[in-house]
C-alpha cells in the first residue's frame, strides 16, 4: 500500500468507524478507481496527440509539394526567358 493509500485506510477506519477489512476494501477500490481513471486519461492524450502529429505530417507534405512547383515554375520561366534571349541576341 502506498503512503496515501495509508493515510486513506486510517482515516476511513478512525472518522468513519469501518472494520479494519471494509476500510481495507474500500481504499483499495478507490485506488483501484483512481488508476484506471489515469490510465483512460493517458490513452486519451496518446490518441489525441497521435491525431495532432498526423495532421502536422499531412500539413508538411503539402506545403513541401507546393514549394517544390513553385521552384519548378520559377526556374522554367526563367531558363525560357534565356532561351528566348540568347535568339534575340542573334
């Protein structure tokens, strides 16, 4: 039994005037309790922060194709604006 676990058995036994086996049960049941509630609340997290990074790669990979286009655009124009200068020039 941990510390609080302790500190909750006497005080159900002393304040509340439980046997030493009912004080017993139901700390336990409360601990019980109170670790399964932790466990759904990290689950929660977990799923929500596995939502939230899958959103940010879907994000990444979009911006990263749009830059690429932009790059590409950038560099035709520019390569058939020296193509078209180089017959000018003749």
């Amino acid at each position: 039994m941990g510390a609080v676990n302790i500190k909750l058995y006497d005080l159900l036994k002393t304040d509340f005037h439980l046997s030493d086996k009912k004080a017993m049960e139901f700390a336990q049941a409360i601990q019980e309790i109170a670790v399964s509630e932790a466990k759904n609340e990290s689950h929660n997290y977990k799923s929500e922060l596995k939502e939230d990074m899958l959103r940010l790669e879907i994000k990444m990979e979009q911006n990263k194709s749009e830059l690429l286009l932009k790059w590409f655009i950038g560099l035709f124009v520019a390569l058939a604006l020296m193509i078209i200068g180089l017959y000018i020039k003749k």
